[in-house]
C-alpha cells in the first residue's frame, strides 16, 4: 500500500514562493484577523489567537486564554497584541509570550468589536449587550460606557482620535475621548461592521449595502453589491474590501467605492478580512487564512489545500479521521509550519520532544510518553483532560473503533 505522502514534500518544494502560504493551523472557523508590518493575527472559534509570519506562513505564538470563541484581535505597538472573547475579557499579550501581561474581568456579555487608537494609547471593545469599554494602555484603567442599546457591530478610531461605533440598535455615534456624544445618527439597515479609511467611516450592512460616511455622519457614496448579508469589512488609506454571508469579496476604490473586482473566496461565510498594498486575507468556517491579489483578486495561496488534499492517504478510515489532524499536523519530518508540531516518528517519543518546535510549559513537564494506547487515550478523554495546559484545542473522538483506526494509520504513515 502506497502513501501519497512519499510525494509531497517534493511537490511542495516545486511550488514558486507564492504558492504554499495560506496559512493553516484553527481547529475551526476564524472570526477575526489583523494584518501588520511581517505579521498576522487571527482568531479563531477554537479558542485560539494566532500569530503568523506573514512571509512564511508560520506560527509565531499560539495562544489560549479565553473561555469560549476568540472574538476580535488587533497588533499593538511595542511587538505586543489585544485579544478579546467570548467570556468579554481583554488579554494584552508580548509577542512571545505565553500568558496575557493584562487581563481584564470575565464579563456577562461577550466583545463584538475592537479597535486600537492609532497612536496606540487607547483599545476600544463593543459588547453585545451595547456596553464600550475603553482601556486607557499606559495606565491600564478600564472606561465603562453604555453606548447602544443593543450589540455594538462595529468600532473605530478616527484619526482625530473620536471613537466611532455603530449597533444593532439601528445607529451611528461618534464619542470624544470622554466618551461624549459628538453626531448621532440613524440607519437604514442593520450594520454587521465598519472601518476606517481616509478619515471616513465605511459601512457594512444586512441589506448587502456598502456605505460611506463622512466623520460626522453624513452618508456620502453607497454600494449596493448584493442582496446576501455583508458581514465583514476592511481598509486601508486607499482601497476597501468587504465579503458576504456567501463567500463573495469586493474589492473598492477607498475614495468612492468604486468596484475594482469581485471573487469568490469559499463557499461559506468570510468572517475576517485583513489587507494591506499588494494583498487581502480572507477566513472563514474551514479555519484556513488564504490570501489573494489586491491587484485582480486572483489566489496568491493554495498551499493549504494541496497539503489537506494529498497529506497522507490511503483511503483507509483512519486517513479518513486524520484529515481533521492535518489542518494542524503535518507527518513530514521536522514540518512544523502548522499550528501544532510534526508527528512523524510520534511512537515511543516523549512528548513534548520534537526539535524545533515550541511547546508549551505545561506539555514539556508531563512525563508521557506517546504509544498506540496514549493516543488513544487523548481522544479518549480529550486535551483539557489529558493534556491540561496544551494549546491543542479540546476534541474526542467517541468510536473506539475510530480510534484504533486512527492509530493504526499513524502506525504506517508516522514512521
């Protein structure tokens, strides 16, 4: 029996330097990405923030910390990030830490919404239950505001430094730095987000509308670019792009909202977008981060399908379950590009033993030692139970006949 795996590490050699760099590694679906200078970082529904190297497409850091999905992320001055969750907490992070350096509370009501002041000094986070919380970064006090009544969608910093937020309460408000009504207006259709380019405020909506708005509220050029929900948006100081509930994405001129291209990134929902001058990174419910051409939105990855389509087949049942494994595995020696280590050579090793790779503390002070049973085992009884302390996000596998098929096809494959 022939693996398709003897091949691949060739195939993937072959590829230019443009192929190969989506960037694979969520346990599920990514809901947040920011983009910055030679890094990206997303987070997912599996707990986790990630912090990629945008050139190499591998994890920096890999983190976990909140209760529940990774809700919004953005990069901060100072090689440092925010995350923010579903348990409404606010972690800080270095880039290489391991633990956040500020925490705040667990809260009743989930973050929607972030954004970082662009002098850095301030993060702002839209609750779902209408709440603004402020954290002032050189003293780490927390502001408290009841903004909207109903999930604040979106939040963004002008460059003035007023903040911006639009709800679920059908409005647009901008607020001092006191957190003072500066405009207030009405809108049309439920916003699901915004951004900030060129000093205005752009506007995604449920009705399939791309709006712009000028600082203090007066709607300048919409788009109207389909009648599916749009539900997540992006800019810099000269282009936009927005994506739909369908896996849509528009490319616009930042001036007017002119349509430059459209494409179809996947078949379900895009929930993050991140862009810069020459590129845009979508994600979505697969976990994979794939970027693409500002220029033509043509696909400048597809390395993570070719590693998901061809890693490690032999049309058993077992491969069949290792395919989950691989969004974050690979069985090449010493590939760790993933979120998670290697497994080549798994069997009679310690854990936590492969070179190069950065396990956490937690891992390195176990004393298991990985067997046909052991892995059985952490599927078995899942990570946070048998790996406490692993960034491995929780999953089991409940067929004991599973299992052992999963076992078996490590057995050949893994050596």
């Amino acid at each position: 029996m022939r693996l398709a795996a003897l091949s691949l590490a060739a195939t993937l050699a072959a590829l230019p330097p443009a192929m190969a760099q989506d960037m694979m590694g969520h346990g599920g679906p990514v809901g947040a990405l920011d983009l910055g200078a030679e890094v990206l970082l997303s987070g997912g529904f599996d707990t986790r923030a990630i912090l990629w190297d945008e050139a190499t497409a591998t994890a920096r850091n890999i983190t976990r910390f909140h209760d529940g999905n990774v809700t919004a992320v953005a990069l901060l001055p100072e090689r440092q990030f925010v995350t923010a969750g579903q348990d409404g907490r606010l972690a800080i992070w270095d880039s290489d830490g391991r633990t956040p350096t500020f925490s705040s509370e667990a809260g009743v009501s989930a973050v929607a919404s972030l954004a970082v002041s662009d002098d850095g000094a301030f993060i702002a986070a839209g609750f779902w239950d209408g709440r603004v919380q402020v954290l002032v970064l050189d003293s780490l006090r927390v502001q408290d505001h009841q903004a909207h009544g109903d999930r604040v969608t979106g939040i963004g910093f002008l460059p003035s430094g007023d903040l911006v937020t639009v709800g679920g309460d059908l409005r647009l408000s901008r607020w001092s730095r006191q957190m003072e009504v500066q405009a207030r207006i009405d809108l049309p259709d439920l916003p699901n987000g915004l951004t900030i380019t060129q000093g205005r405020i752009a506007v995604i909506f449920a009705d399939g509308a791309l709006r712009l708005f000028s600082d203090v509220g007066e709607l300048l050029p919409e788009r109207f670019l389909t009648d599916r929900p749009l539900v997540s948006v992006a800019a810099t100081d000269t282009d936009v792009a927005a994506a739909a509930i369908d896996g849509t994405v528009w490319l616009l001129d930042g001036a007017d909202l002119a349509q430059r291209h459209m494409f179809g990134a996947e078949s379900g929902p895009i929930w993050a977008l991140a862009l810069d001058a020459e590129q845009v990174f979508t994600a979505g419910n697969d976990g994979v981060i794939r970027r693409w051409s500002l220029a033509d939105g043509t696909a400048l990855g597809g390395g993570a399908e070719l590693a998901m389509a061809q890693d490690y087949t032999d049309d058993s049942r077992g491969a069949e379950i290792w395919q989950s494994c691989a969004v974050c595995h690979s069985l090449t020696p010493d590939d760790h590009m993933r979120a998670g280590p290697s497994l080549h050579g798994i069997f009679g090793t310690p854990i936590a033993t492969q070179d190069g790779y950065d396990y956490s503390s937690a891992l390195r002070e176990m004393e298991i030692v990985w067997t046909p049973r052991t892995v059985a085992e952490l599927f078995e009884f899942g990570p946070e139970a048998y790996t406490p302390g692993s960034r491995m996000p929780e999953q089991r596998i409940g067929d004991p006949a599973d299992r052992q098929a999963l076992v078996e096809f490590l057995e050949r494959a893994a050596q």
